[in-house]
C-alpha cells in the first residue's frame, strides 16, 4: 500500500478498500499472463496484447482453432477432482481398452508362445502387462491429448529383454535448446520429428536434476488422436468442457451453501422504545436475579415456554427458497458429455430421462465415436508399432526367420442392450449369405479358433453328457446337428430359429 492508498483509506476508508480490492484484482491478472509461455501469447490488433486466456488463429495446425489456453495442471486437477470428469474418463476406457485389445498373431505356435509370454513382462517398470499398458496410454491420450511410448531393453538379452516405457508429456524436456528443437522434440530439415528429449526425473519432483535423455524418433510412439492435416501435438478432451465443468462445480457448491442459508431459522425479538426516566445503560448487563428480574432469550431450544414482556415481540426470517440449479446443470453437463465425446447419460449415471430406444439410439453413436478412434489411431499408431517392434527383434535374437508376419487386434465385445434381438439378427443374417461367423466372432471380442477349440476341449471332457446348451440337444423330437455333422451350416440355421419361434410363442 502506497501513501496514495494510506491517504485515500484515512479519509474515505470505503472508496480506500475499493482501491485495494482492484489492486489485488490486478496483480492476479498479470500474474496470469506471465504465467502464459511466450509462445502462447497472442497480439491482436492495434500492436495490444490479447484477452490473455485465449489466443488467435495463426494458421498453426497445433493452433487451428481460437481456444482458450488451458495449463495441464488445470486438467490435471479437474480429473482428479470432478467426479463428472472422472465418470466421463471411466466410461472411455471400458469402451475403449476394457480388460484389453487383444493381439493374435498368424504364425507358428512358437510365434504364439513368445507373444504371450513376452506381454506379460514388456512393461519396463515391471508393474503392468500389455492390457495394463493399453489402459494407461488410452487415459494419457484422452486427458493430456499424447502420451509417448519408447522402446527400451532390460539386460539379459532374449526376447523378453524387449521392454516399453511410457512418458505422459510432462516428461518432454520442453526447457532443451538446440537448432530445430521446439517442445523436446527435435526435427530434420524436412521438420519431420528426429529425436525425443525427456526428463531424467519429473519436473519439480525431489531428484530434479535437470538432466536430459534423447531417444529417436524410429524408437518412439508419439500417440495422439490427430485432427487436422501436419498436426504434430494432440488436444485433451477436456480442453473444450473445463470451464463448463467448473461452472458446474461451483454451483452446486453455491446452492448447497444457499440452502444451508434457507435452513437457518433466524428470530429477531422487538422491545419497546425507553419510556422517560428508563436509564438504557442498564440494557445488555447481567441482570440481578435475586431482584426476579430475567435475562433476555438469546435462543430457542424444543419445547421451551417463554414468556415476554409487555410489549415485546418475535419476528422471524423468511430466507429465500433454494433451487433452480438442476435445468442449467443439466444443461451444462449436456455440453459437457458432447465435448468429451461421451453420452450424458454415461457422464453422469442419471436414466431417469431415457428409455431403451433412446439409449439404444445414443449408445449406437457412441460405439461408432469409440470404434473410429481405435482402428484408425490406437491401432494403426500404436499397436502395430509394438508388434512390428516384438516381431523385429524376434528376427534379431534368431527366434524366427526374418519375414513379417500379420496380427489380428481384437477389441474387447460391448455388451449386448437386447441380446435376444441381437442373436436373431446375426442368425438370420448369416442365413442371407450377409454375414459370417468369424466377424460376428471378432465383434463380440472373440477369436474363432480359440472359440472352436474351446468349444471342442468342452466335449471331449463331457465325455458323452449333453447338456440345452449344447449343439448335439434335442428339443420337441428336432435335432440339432452337431458341429462335425454333413449337414449345411443352414440347416442348424434353420433349427435354431424354429426353436426361438416355438419359445417366443410358449412365453406369449
């Protein structure tokens, strides 16, 4: 405070907390901006710095769209903080990763075995197996925008020395200098990404030493959900709900303190002016009660009886109503579950307003968002990355001849909302020549050969026992062919869709 401030405060004390509010309201404003790297800060016209939270289009991919600048500490502690978020989060990565896209090899049982013994213990810190992996990068991906996965090896040598170590961006080394170097990341003179720059240590963790390690790029999988042409960062869900999902939070906490407010019952007792030659020093002193007199009720408690004196009276407050959140709530978080790309009703947890059609309709939708993003990004960009990474070393250590050899990742099935439905619309569809048993397989997060093998492992532990669910049942004098019977695949067909008939019509 400055004598201005001191002056003004000594003579007008109002008007002199009023400067020190706006002060304070000043100094946060400019701390803001500092806080903004130079990179970020955007000049608009008159040669005037910018709104600080937001920026312009400068034909960047990275900065293809005016967006406000959000700080991944802001999305950090929205995550762990908002329980809408972290529902949001949740939702993504059951329909998205699961218990795991799962990656069958074509090839020999060699081949097989090595794979499945090397997705146990590829994680380099040696806490997660491949699925566990999967998860971690998908949560990265969707709230930092990237996640990088590096391709390391343990000592030992053989297959399994192969090993992967995943960075979140905070690792970049974003305070590495150099020729061609922005972010951590280092480019070629076509401005192709040449070497990755991490952190020994997290920043601002207790062995912070500043020390740097550089992989390159041929070692790296820089995974992010890229959406328009030369985009070489990835964007957070959240980046486009965070101020929505604040609003959201702080009124709620705002009506909760509002009806904490209305529930407060506030009485204001009414005593009657001082008559003349009443001596008013003698109001609010202990009163003698030797002398009969009482003192003045300060609170009520249930069931007392109070008797007043003449003249005194009891009002009591009348706060207002709370209420009045729950529509724009609603409405926020609507806006919310369309920016993160999920449902309402899987943000939340509220069916109180859908039905199955309706849910049906958005799960639909919902399905086709997730299904996009993991066939034309998780798995091209990432997943085949690590099998060709796996196979190539193979060939190094002399496990298999050198040749490329296909895998099949198999995401993991979404539950069926009607399955009777669904189970008669792939029979018939199968009898139309529309449809085969393998995809319908793959759909259900199945692998037709483990399937058959299982199915036939069952049998031959039956030893001869059958049981309804069985191919070789009889229901009402019709058989049904067994598996390694002449007859067609449409004759079983055929069957099963007469019994569903039959059952549907004993339940009516």
């Amino acid at each position: 405070m400055n004598w201005i401030d001191r002056a003004v405060g000594f003579v007008d004390p109002i008007s002199g907390m009023r400067r020190q509010q706006a002060r304070r309201v000043l100094e946060r404003a400019s701390a803001d901006r500092r806080a903004i790297p130079t990179s970020k800060r955007k000049f608009g016209a008159g040669n005037r710095f910018a709104d600080s939270d937001f920026g312009i289009n400068t034909g960047n991919p990275n900065d293809a769209r005016p967006k406000r600048y959000v700080s991944r500490q802001a999305i950090l502690k929205l995550v762990a903080e908002n329980p809408f978020a972290r529902k949001a989060m949740s939702a993504l990565l059951n329909s998205f990763v699961g218990w795991g896209i799962k990656g069958v090899p074509k090839g020999s049982k060699a081949l097989k075995t090595a794979w499945a013994e090397w997705i146990k213990v590829c994680d380099f810190r040696g806490r997660l197996d491949l699925y566990g992996l999967q998860e971690l990068w998908a949560r990265l991906m969707f709230r930092d925008g990237r996640v990088f996965i590096v391709k390391r090896f343990r000592k030992g040598g053989g297959i399994n020395a192969l090993r992967l170590q995943t960075f979140d961006r905070g690792m970049l080394a974003i305070s590495k200098i150099g020729e061609r170097i922005e972010g951590g990341i280092e480019y070629d003179e076509d401005w192709n990404p040449l070497r990755y720059h991490f952190y020994r240590t997290r920043p601002g963790g207790r062995w912070w030493t500043g020390e740097t390690v550089a992989f390159d790029a041929a070692d790296v999988i820089d995974l992010f959900h890229a959406e328009d042409a030369a985009q070489t960062d990835g964007v957070s869900i959240y980046e486009s709900v965070i101020k929505r999902l604040g609003d959201v939070e702080e009124g709620i906490e705002a009506e909760v303190v509002k009806a904490n407010i209305s529930a407060c019952m506030v009485g204001f007792r009414y005593r009657p002016p001082l008559k003349d030659g009443d001596d008013d020093e003698t109001i609010g002193l202990p009163v003698d009660q030797s002398a009969g007199e009482r003192a003045p009720v300060e609170e009520f408690v249930p069931g007392m009886i109070e008797q007043l004196e003449d003249g005194e009276q009891i009002t009591f407050s009348n706060p207002p109503r709370s209420g009045g959140i729950t529509d724009l709530a609603r409405i926020a978080l609507l806006a919310s579950a369309a920016g993160v790309g999920t449902t309402y009703e899987q943000m939340t947890g509220d069916l109180s307003n859908v039905n199955f059609s309706s849910y049906k309709a958005g799960r639909l939708e919902f399905n086709r968002t997730i299904g996009r993003v993991q066939f034309l990004t998780f798995i091209p960009v990432c997943l085949d990355r690590v099998w060709a990474w796996f196979h190539g070393w193979g060939v190094e250590v002399g496990r298999w001849p050198d040749k490329t050899a296909p895998i099949t990742w198999t995401p993991p099935p979404i539950e069926s909302i009607d399955r009777l439905g669904d189970v008669e619309a792939d029979i018939l569809e199968m009898e139309a020549g529309l449809e085969s048993r393998e995809n319908l397989l793959s759909g259900r997060g199945y692998d037709q050969d483990e399937l058959l093998a299982q199915i036939k492992s069952g049998r031959d532990k039956a030893d001869g026992m059958s049981f309804k669910g069985d191919m070789v049942a009889q229901d009402e004098g019709a058989a049904i062919p067994a598996a390694d019977d002449s007859r067609s695949l449409n004759a079983l067909v055929r069957v099963l869709t007469r019994m569903m008939e039959r059952s549907r019509a004993r339940a009516a």
